[in-house]
C-alpha cells in the first residue's frame, strides 16, 4: 500500500532553530526494550516487535498499536511513558491520549456527509454561499463546492500562498490583529487572496479546506464543532475520550502524553515574542480542531475506523459510498485517489483499502483499514525531523507485520477500553 508523505506540509516554519529534546528517557530506562502496557496475543507478536524497533531507532518516548481485525480489537499496546512538571513518570496505556494531527480529517469529512445524510446540506453546496464568504478577491471562490472542499481540490495551494493555519505571525501583522489569531481572522485573511489554482483541477493537500469545513459544520448544525462531533458521530460509536487538544503545557490532559520535538518556534498564543518548545506554543491547537486539532488513542481510532465498514448508527451506506467515492479528476499515477478524509486505493481482495497520517510537532500518526479486514493505528509522541529516520516506514512495516500472523485471535479486547 502506498502512502501519501506529508512531512513537506508541515515542515518546521521559519525562524524554528534546534533546541533540546523534550520528553528524553531517564538514564535508567532501558533503550533496547521500551516499558510496555497492554495486551498483545502471541499470535501478534510480530507487529509489538516491529513497533519496538520503530521506536528504538527514532528515539520514540511515547507511542501505541491497536489492530484489529473484522470488527474486533486484538491488540491494544502502549509504549514508553510521560511525566507533568512536578508529577511522577505515568507509563502510556493503550487509552493515554495522543494528538493524532491529520487523521482528523476522516472524522471532519464524516461529519459534513452526517449533516448530508440527516438533508441539512448538499454535497455540491457551495462553501462561499454556505458561510457567507466574499468572492470578490477571487470569483473562482464560488466554484469550491463541499466535494471539492473535503477532496483536497478547492484551489489553495501552501507551496504557493503558505498554509495560513502555520502562519500566524504574518495573518496577525497583515490584519494588525494581536497574537492568538483566531478561525475569523485566517479566513479574513485568506478570503482578501486569489485561489492558487482553477477548483475542481487538481489535487492540492490543504489544511485550510478542511479547517472551513469545520465553520460549516458549526453553521448548518448550531453546535460547536466539537459538540456536533461527539455528539452525532463519536457517541452512536461507543467512543467517548476524543477531545480536542490545547496549545500549552499547561493545558494538557492528565491523561494526555508529551510531546518531543528538537525545535523551538516562536510563540503564536500571545504577544510576548517568547521562544517556545514548537509543540507548546509554536502552533495554535484550537484553530487546527477540524483541520488536525483531535487527541485520541489508537484504540479509539481503530474502533472510529469501524463506522466505515458498514451502514450503522452513525453513517448509511450511501455515505460510506460517497466518502471512499473518486474525485472528479481520477485516479493517480499510483492507482489511488483522496476520498473525503481518507486516502483510498483498490486492493486485492477486491476491496478499498483506506488510509490517513498525521504529522506536527511532536506528533506523527498513522491509520489503515486494508484488506480480510484489517486494521491498525500507530502513534507517535515526535515526528519526523532532520537527522531522525523516515516515519513514513510505518506503513510498509505494519503491513509486513500481518504475514507473520499464522492464526488470526478471536478474544475481542474493546470491553476493556469501552
């Protein structure tokens, strides 16, 4: 299977320079077997070995697996540990909360098809006239239709214009707006601009898209974004402990891991000019809710990867359809294309299989659904940076791990997580 890097996306901003570490094993830890909580059945046993060493050679302090397979979860692990200023060292479980960055996507795109399928909305209704958006910079703006929106082909493109979610310094300096900027504020910003390119021409990841698919969901619905989610999609799914993160620290969850990165940034939650460690402060977590703003487990994500194998509580059929569904510009080169939230190509088995990362500061995560029913979600508590090796590996890593399975478990773990 192949997978989709995006690590040029979110690559560390300008003025980002090294700093030390966060989150770095204890002298007495050991760096050849990381402290494990969990359940993995023998049979599994090569995926927890193959997380071992993902983890040895990236110098990984927190990280989990879940897999699972047609509908039950058969492995749920935690890696490593994490402590709060002035609390004892806490090992992950397989439960601890993660920023999951990207793979928020599936969850924002699920939630805009909801509102489709309960005929609050259309999928060709236009952005613009939904929110209310000028067209006067750009007429083209009027073309962004929900399809084009959640498929990545509404026309800004950040190797061109920037990704306005990572560019906080200069919206605020532009709109004379003080430090945090706010969701109002880059889309003031980004609407005053022309489109990067003709929408419905070519596929351009973008941030921004889905962080306006999040507005429309709170303006068609009347609930807060997080609201609608977890109320609408997350609870009809048994899965409760998803809440959006927070930028600082200070804020974190005590059940939320933290987060390591080499790089300092520039604060962006105030007006003080501070350097902070780029995961607490270099970024502004509530202004990425929908666009990658989630905190979640692995185990929750796998049993979130559930609602798409069949019509239930949360989506018909005719919305699965739709949400794995080509886009008007094809397939690519790779026989694959982006649905809406998910990555999705054929498979052998004469299925789809689907997929999604996720990737910040101090984040890197990764979810697959793939063929005989098989799933899996990795995360991370760093990310790929310079001198550390590819994270991306995770994908033909985890594949490779479900060929050494000889016999498949049948002992459904979720009762112990749900």
């Amino acid at each position: 299977m192949t997978t989709f890097s995006r690590r040029r996306l979110l690559q560390v901003g300008a003025g980002a320079v090294p700093a030390i570490a966060l989150g770095a094993r204890p002298a007495s830890a050991s760096v050849a077997e990381p402290l494990t909580t969990g359940v993995v059945p023998s049979a599994l046993a090569g995926f927890d070995k193959a997380m071992k060493t993902f983890i040895t050679e990236r110098d990984i302090s927190c990280a989990q697996l879940a897999v699972a397979k047609n509908g039950k979860i058969l492995l749920a692990r935690g890696y490593g540990f994490y402590s709060k200023p002035g609390a004892p060292i806490v090992r992950v479980q397989p439960t601890s909360l993660f920023r999951v960055a990207s793979l928020s996507k599936n969850i924002t795109a699920a939630a805009i098809v909801r509102l489709v399928q309960d005929g609050k909305l259309t999928l060709g209704s236009k952005v613009a006239t939904v929110l209310g958006l000028s067209t006067t910079a750009d007429p083209r703006l009027a073309n962004v239709t929900m399809w084009r929106l959640l498929q990545h082909l509404g026309g800004w493109d950040p190797s061109v214009s920037s990704d306005p979610l990572w560019n906080d310094h200069t919206i605020s300096a532009s709109l004379d707006a003080p430090l945090p900027i706010d969701h109002a504020d880059i889309i003031k910003y980004v609407t005053a601009r022309k489109l990067d390119h003709d929408p419905g021409t070519k596929f351009v990841y973008s941030n921004y898209g889905y962080m306006l698919a999040g507005r429309v969901i709170e303006k068609v619905s009347g609930m807060s974004y997080e609201s609608y989610v977890r109320q609408k999609l997350l609870a009809p799914a048994g899965i409760t402990r998803l809440r959006l993160g927070r930028s600082l620290r200070s804020e974190a969850l005590s059940t939320e891991v933290s987060y390591a990165s080499k790089y300092t940034h520039k604060s962006v939650v105030d007006q003080s000019g501070t350097v902070v460690p780029y995961p607490y402060g270099g970024f502004n977590m509530p202004n990425q809710d929908a666009n990658g703003g989630w905190l979640a487990s692995a185990v929750d994500l796998v049993k979130w990867g559930f609602v798409f194998n069949a019509a239930g509580p949360v989506l018909n059929a005719t919305s699965i359809s739709r949400i794995f569904a080509k886009p008007e510009i094809g397939v690519n080169a790779n026989g694959s294309w982006y649905g809406l939230g998910w990555y999705v190509r054929n498979n052998n088995a004469g299925g789809l299989n689907t997929w999604h990362t996720g990737s910040m500061p101090g984040t890197y995560s990764f979810l697959a659904r793939v063929q005989n029913g098989v799933s899996y979600c990795a995360i991370f508590n760093r990310r790929e940076e310079e001198g550390t090796p590819d994270f991306d590996a995770i994908d033909p890593i985890l594949g490779a791990a479900i060929g050494t399975v000889k016999t498949w478990p049948t002992t459904d773990l979720a009762p112990r997580y749900f």
